[in-house]
C-alpha cells in the first residue's frame, strides 16, 4: 500500500499536461483527488478516468473570489486537504523582449504564477495548521534560477516562486507541514502552444528545442517529495532533459 494511501490532495492547473500526470500518480496512489481548473467541461472527463475518488472544481487562481468560494465548493468529507499541488501556470504572449510585449499579458503571468499560487495557498493553510500536518508542494521552474531572455515576466515569476517556496519551507518547519518546490527544464506539454497562442508554433518550438521532458517525469517527481518520511524535507527537486552542453 502507497504511503499516501487515505490522503486528500488538490491540484491546480489538473486538466492537462504536469497537472493531469500528478492527479493520475496521486490517485494510482489511493490518494482522494480533487482537481482543479478554469474549464470544467475539460476537467471532468479527464478527472472521471482517474482509478479512485476524485472530485472536479471549478478554479481561477488568479480571481480572488473564485479562490475565495474554493473551499465552500467541497462537501465535508473533503475539505481536510493533506496535499496541495501548486500546478497552475502561464505565459502568454510568446517570447519577446520586454519593451516588445504587451504590459497587460505580463502582468497576467504574474497574477497567475505568483498571486494565484499565494492565494489558493493562503485559502487552503489554514486547515492543515488546525490538523497539524499538511505537504505543499509548489511548480517552479529552473527559469527562477537564472535569467532566459524573452521571457522576462515568467522568470520573475518563477524567480518569486523560488523565494516564496524556500520562505514558507522555513516559516512552518517543525509545525507539521512540508513545502516542497519542483523546478522543471523544458517539458512537452500544451504550455508553449498557450505561450505562443498557437498549436502549431507551440509544436515547432518543441521540435526546434531538441529532447524536452514528458509530464511524467514530473508528476514522479512530485511523487517522489511526498513519499519521503515525515522528518525529511525534500526542499527543491531541479530535474533537465539530459541534453549536451
């Protein structure tokens, strides 16, 4: 039996791509899953596939009220949320340098990454300090270590996310609850193709780039932090296509 077996764990961002592959492992895990997106008719056909108990939510991370309404919207039963998984993310308007872009969408990548992460975070804390114990496990990126050009507004957010993560790992050690960040290189999904507001150009940046991770990869990295034991912390996990140079 799975270590988290019994456990209830919310993911954002669940209706594709990392999301959707760590909803898959949680509940192949025999952890209760309770997803969360902008589109329900594109999360609940994926999350009713899903081999154990699962529950669709409604989520705009970065709308204040509909985060507010969150935790209204689940029944009793699951509104102790052992696990939190801070998937949800952005980049619209393709890569370009600052002055190129457009103010409105890079202030959006940052409502999304940055603000909409603090508030699904701040919506579900509570709980888990009443229980006592609890794993937040945060989606950054190795684009919050260093600088990528054109992608100035996501790598500030990625770059905030790293912080906030470290912070929050140090201000609850020792209260029961674990902050774990996963910091990803390129991985395939549909985010370029939302990046570039273009199927087709999201795909040719992937075949231009070269070896690209697979969500997978991810969501077993996710997995891998909260099967640690309750006195290990796995801090960051930094995971790369195994590229030259």
């Amino acid at each position: 039996m799975s270590k988290l077996a019994g456990k209830t764990a919310l993911v954002t961002g669940a209706s594709a791509g990392i999301g959707l592959a760590t909803a898959r492992l949680l509940s192949e895990a025999d952890v209760r899953v309770i997803g969360c997106a902008r589109r329900l008719d594109v999360l609940r056909p994926q999350m009713d596939e899903l081999p154990g108990p699962t529950l669709s939510v409604q989520l705009d991370v970065a709308d204040a009220e509909s985060v507010a309404d969150l935790m209204t919207q689940l029944p009793p039963e699951w509104q102790t949320i052992d696990i939190l998984v801070n998937n949800a993310g952005s980049d619209i308007g393709g890569r370009r340098d600052f002055h190129e872009g457009d103010i409105a969408e890079w202030v959006n990548t940052i409502q999304i990454n940055v603000s909409g992460l603090m508030q699904v975070t701040a919506a579900v804390l509570p709980g888990m300090l009443a229980g006592q114990g609890g794993h937040i496990v945060n989606l950054g990126s190795v684009a919050g270590l260093s600088g990528v050009r054109g992608c100035a507004a996501y790598v500030a957010s990625k770059h905030a996310v790293h912080g906030l993560s470290d912070t929050l790992r140090q201000e609850y050690a020792g209260r029961g609850i674990r902050v774990s960040e996963i910091l990803p290189g390129m991985v395939k999904t549909e985010f370029a193709k939302t990046r570039f507001s273009d199927a087709d150009k999201g795909d040719a940046f992937y075949e231009n780039y070269g070896l690209c991770l697979e969500a997978e990869d991810i969501a077993r990295s996710v997995l891998f932090a909260l099967e640690q034991p309750p006195h290990a912390v796995v801090s960051q996990i930094v995971i790369v296509p195994d590229n030259p140079g």
